[in-house]
C-alpha cells in the first residue's frame, strides 16, 4: 500500500527502521500536513493540531532522523525553524517487512492514520465546499465511483495507468507547490482501487470468458 502511488525514481519503500520511526499518530498527521501544506514550524503545527510546540518539535526531530522531512535552507531563524517533506512518494511493502507483531502493529498504525486523514479532508470538502469554494472550484473538482469485474491483472493496469497521469500532472506543476502562486491552493488527488470483499473470485476456468466480458457500472 502506497502513500502516493507505484515505485518510480525518488519514491521509497520504507524499511522497519523507517516503518517505527513514522508510527505514531501525530507524526503520521504532520507528516499529511506538510505534504498538502507545503512547509511548516513547530509553533504552526501545534496550532494545527492543538499541541504544544514542545510536542510538535519532538516529533519533527523524529521525522527528521529518519528522513521524511529536512530543514528548509535560508529560511528561519536559530528558534524559530522551518521543516518541509523530503520530495517523493512513500510507500510500505508488507512483503518485505518483518512476521512479527511489532510489524504488523506498526504498519496498522500507518495505513490507518493515512486513511483516517484522507477520509477526515474528503469530509471537510463535502461539509464545506459548496459554502466555502468559488463555483469554479466546485465545477474543476470530482467525486466518482465505479464498479468492474476484472482479473487482479486488469486492475494492476488500471492503477498503474491512474498513478501514470496522477505522476504527470503533479510534476507539471511541482514548481507551484509551497508557494503563493496567484490563484493556486492545496488540492489533494485520492486513488483507490480495490476487491470488493465480500464477493467472492470466480473459479480459474471461467477467467478467460470473463476477460472478454468485463462490463463497467458507473455511479454518477
């Protein structure tokens, strides 16, 4: 499972050392928030999050020591220090981690807290857009669900294509981020793609037939 996607030049794949170093909640939120933000202060992550400043620099040096985030270079003072994400994607392979329950644990840790802040921004937007945003927001965002039955093969195309054009687009406009560019703001591009669970895999004969039967439902 993936922070921002597929492996590419620049992402990493975390190792135990890494996997403990990021598992604690508030370092899993600061982290998100210097990644939709761009970079912050101890004193500015505090008040995000409702924290002393005295919490929020323990855990940047955290972050630090284990290299998800670096100072920011000719910006700040001795007291006052600015932090931003070390560019590129994160991703945890449980394959290579670990049987142990120290592994298990800490990876539950990550991969809930990356979905709990995903799903708490979604719920912000749907609360709040329509109220908050200019009707060009509005009309530029999406909201969309569909259903397919495909082979776990299909669906690897599928991310794997998705994550391409997310890729793309996002090194189109790297150059914007962390900055006050006219007319820009935070946006956050969310890709998900998974098994229904409940449904059960149909038996290994009858995947070739269904391969050349794939139907789409699309839920406006």
């Amino acid at each position: 499972m993936s922070e921002s996607g597929m492996e590419r030049p620049g992402n990493r794949s975390l190792d135990m050392a890494a996997l403990r170093g990021l598992a604690h909640p508030l370092r899993v939120r600061m982290l998100d928030i210097l990644s939709t933000y761009g970079p912050q202060t101890a004193s500015s992550l505090a008040e995000r999050l409702a924290e002393s400043s005295g919490v929020t620099s323990y855990h940047l040096r955290q972050l630090a020591q284990h290299d998800f985030i670096r100072e920011v270079k000719g910006r700040g003072t001795a007291r006052e220090r600015w932090w931003e994400r070390v560019p590129g994607g994160i991703s945890v392979d449980t394959a290579t981690l670990p049987s142990t329950a120290a592994a298990r644990s800490a990876n539950a840790i990550v991969m809930s807290e990356w979905h709990r802040n995903r799903e708490a921004l979604l719920g912000d937007y749907v609360r709040r857009g329509e109220h908050e945003l200019s009707r060009e927001w509005i009309e530029a965002s999406m909201m969309s669900t569909a259903n397919a039955r495909v082979t776990s093969e299909q669906l690897a195309e599928l991310t794997s294509e998705l994550q391409r054009v997310a890729d793309e687009f996002i090194d189109r406009h790297r150059h914007q981020f962390g900055t006050d560019a006219p007319g820009t703001r935070p946006v956050q591009i969310q890709l998900s793609a998974f098994p229904v669970l409940d449904a059960e895999e149909a038996p290994a004969a009858g995947r070739s037939a269904a391969r050349g039967s794939d139907t789409a439902d699309r839920e406006e």
